[in-house]
C-alpha cells in the first residue's frame, strides 16, 4: 500500500513493502519494524507526519500495542517521569556549580533548630531552671539567656512573681473543723502564694500545688481547734486565725524547703453546720435581744445616776444656807414641801379629825381668765 507517493513510505521504490513481506527496511508501514535511528527520511518523497522532524530528534517508538503497555508498566513504577537517584529516588535541584541543594538545606534546618534551642528570652516576672542531661545545672532570670543545644540542656521556664490563689474547698461541699469548744464550723478560705526559690520548688517536692493545698488544711484545722465558735464566727476573731494559719503554713513549707511564700489567706465563710442552722439562729436571736435589753438598762440606770447626782448637788447648795440662816431656811423648805403636797390635794385634814373638802381646783377653774375674754375679773374664796 505504500507506493512511492504514499505519506507513510520513505521515498524508496521497494514494491515489497505494500505486500508486506519479510523486507526489514525499516519502513513504518511494516509490521513489527523498527524505525533505524541511522537512517534519515527521504528529503524527496513527502514526509511522514508520524516520524520527528529535524536532525537529531530521538527515533520514533515502536507501533507494537505490547511495546506501548510494557512502557506504561516502567513509568508507573518509577513513581513518573521525572529524574530519578539511585534507588528511585528524585534527584534534588542542583545549584550553578553542579552541586546538590540538600547539604546546604540540611545544614540551614540543623542552624535553625540550634537557634530555637539555644536563645530563650524570658519575660520579666519569669525565671528558669537549665537542666544538663537530666541534672540541674542553673537558675537564670529574666531578659536573653543562652544554653546549649537541645538535648544536651533543657530550660523549663516558669512564672515566679504573679500570686496562685487556692480556694479550699473548691465546690459547694461542706468542709467542717472542730474548734476549741467541742463545736463544728463550716469554714471556706482562700490562700495566696507564689515561688520564692525556683530550684527548691522544682525539685523539692512531687506536686507543689498540692502540697500548698494540703498544708493550708492542715494550718487551718489546727488554728480553728485553738479559739471557740464565737470567736471563729466573729470578725475580730477571723482576723486572729488567718494570720496564725499564713505563720503556720510559712513555717511548714519552710521546713520542707519548699521553695513557696504564703501571701495571706482570707476566710471568706465562716457558718455552722447545715443541719444546726436553724439552731444557731435563734440563738443569735435572742442575744442579740439581749444585748438590746442591757443597753436599755444601761441608758436608764445612767438616766437615774444623772438625777441623782443632781439631787445631791441641789442638797449640798440648800445645807449650805440652812447653816447660815436655819430658821428661816426651815419655815422655807417647810412652805415649799406643803405647797408641793397640797398643790393638787382637794382634802384637807383640820384639827380634831375634822375633814373639810374645799372645792379648790374647781374654784381654781373660775378664777382662770377665759381664752376669749379679755378682761379676766378676780374671785374670791373663803374656807372655815
């Protein structure tokens, strides 16, 4: 079928190629032949659309079906088409000089790790214990501070100036303490505390904050069984207890070289139990009424004291005259003490037993000038 006009043919005269024959030519149109790579198409006869053009280009693959699938097979098991290293691997981009980009890459990711492991900077209420392979090495404070690589030293950085408020208990739960007098109070507080020796604090105990919490109950147990309930309920008595339990627990966690500082600690709820509330109420109840009924009897007690002061006074200034002019000071106090008795007395007992009623306040009446007149004219009494 390939003549010599033909698109597929190379321009030679070869009849045997349209038959198909054992020729090896190397023509396309053969079946099962490959195109030799030394041997360049015919510049006379048309062109091959099919081969590559120009000198040098690489021959064109085999027609063959099994050729094209066995090709496929070896592309997809290289992973594509790239270029690949040894082992099948892709080859890394390669700088100006021939040289790989992976030492170079490997080198600037071991400087950057180094860089984050070496330069720490800590803030100003910070500080940190550098440990060396395990060991404590160093304390070091706040601002820039350098160690070697990570692992060789590890820097663990902690807040040491902002105060840790514990509230124990931390719910709604009831938290019962005996006092002095054989009583119960539920008692809720609050603890502030924060790191003085970060080395002793790292290592010195297990679970700081737990043993803070622990000591803290344990002051507080052992400082509410010294007062009574009365003084544990009151204000000048909470105050007492909180600053035994802060020196109490200051000395505890010194003695254990614990590393913390106790701030304060506040009591926030001081209450009997739930189920003798209401008890306790009407306890309060009735001294509070009797406060109340004291302070009334002291208000009139000193009422009395102040009359009498002044009576005694007034009997001193009398005595006084009566010894510069006794008979007269008598008759006086004599005629004031019978206008006192009789001032409002409407019976009067004459000699020999005889009672004579007089209508005094009656005539007292009619003597009184009326509001609305206005002029009030005198009236005469007479007795027996």
């Amino acid at each position: 079928m390939a003549g010599p006009n033909s698109p597929w043919g190379n321009g030679g005269g070869n009849d045997g190629g349209s038959n198909g024959g054992g020729d090896s030519s190397g023509e396309p149109g053969a079946e099962g032949a490959e195109p030799s790579p030394d041997r360049a198409p015919d510049r006379k006869g048309p062109r091959n659309p099919w081969l590559p053009s120009g000198e040098g280009a690489p021959p064109r693959r085999s027609a063959s079906i099994e050729d094209i699938f066995r090709g496929r097979g070896e592309q997809r098991r290289t992973g594509g088409g790239g270029p690949r290293g040894p082992g099948g691997f892709p080859n890394f981009p390669q700088r100006p000089d021939g040289k790989s980009w992976l030492p170079l890459g490997i080198g600037v990711a071991v400087l950057v790790v180094l860089g984050f492991s070496s330069v720490h900077m800590l803030g100003p209420k910070e500080q940190g214990v550098v440990t060396t392979l395990g060991q404590y090495s160093r304390t070091v404070d706040s601002g820039v501070n350098l160690t070697l690589p990570w692992p060789i030293e590890q820097i663990d950085v902690v807040d040491v100036s902002s105060f840790t408020v514990d509230m124990i208990p931390d719910n709604e739960n009831e938290k019962l303490m005996l006092t002095s007098d054989k009583s119960l109070v539920d008692l809720s507080y609050l603890v502030r505390w924060n790191i003085k020796d970060l080395k002793n604090y790292t290592f010195r105990l297990a679970d700081p904050k737990e043993t803070v919490r622990e000591v803290a109950e344990a002051a507080m147990r052992a400082s509410i069984a010294q007062v009574s309930l009365g003084q544990a309920l009151s204000g000048a008595g909470r105050a007492q207890v909180e600053q035994d339990v802060r020196e109490r627990m200051q000395r505890i966690l010194d003695f254990y070289q614990s590393g913390v500082a106790v701030q304060g600690v506040e009591i926030k709820k001081a209450d009997p139990p739930a189920k003798t509330k209401g008890a306790f109420d009407n306890v309060n109840v009735a001294q509070q009424e009797a406060e109340r009924d004291r302070s009334e009897a002291r208000a009139w007690a000193q009422q009395v004291i102040a009359r009498a002061q002044g009576d005694a006074s007034s009997f001193d200034k009398v005595y006084a005259e009566y010894k510069l002019a006794p008979e007269v000071t008598k008759r006086r106090m004599y005629y004031e003490t019978m206008e006192r008795v009789l001032r409002d007395n409407d019976t009067v007992v004459g000699e020999k037993g005889v009672n004579t009623v007089l209508p005094l306040p009656e005539m007292q009446r009619r003597a009184a000038p009326s509001p609305d007149a206005s002029v009030s004219a005198p009236t005469s009494t007479g007795g027996q």
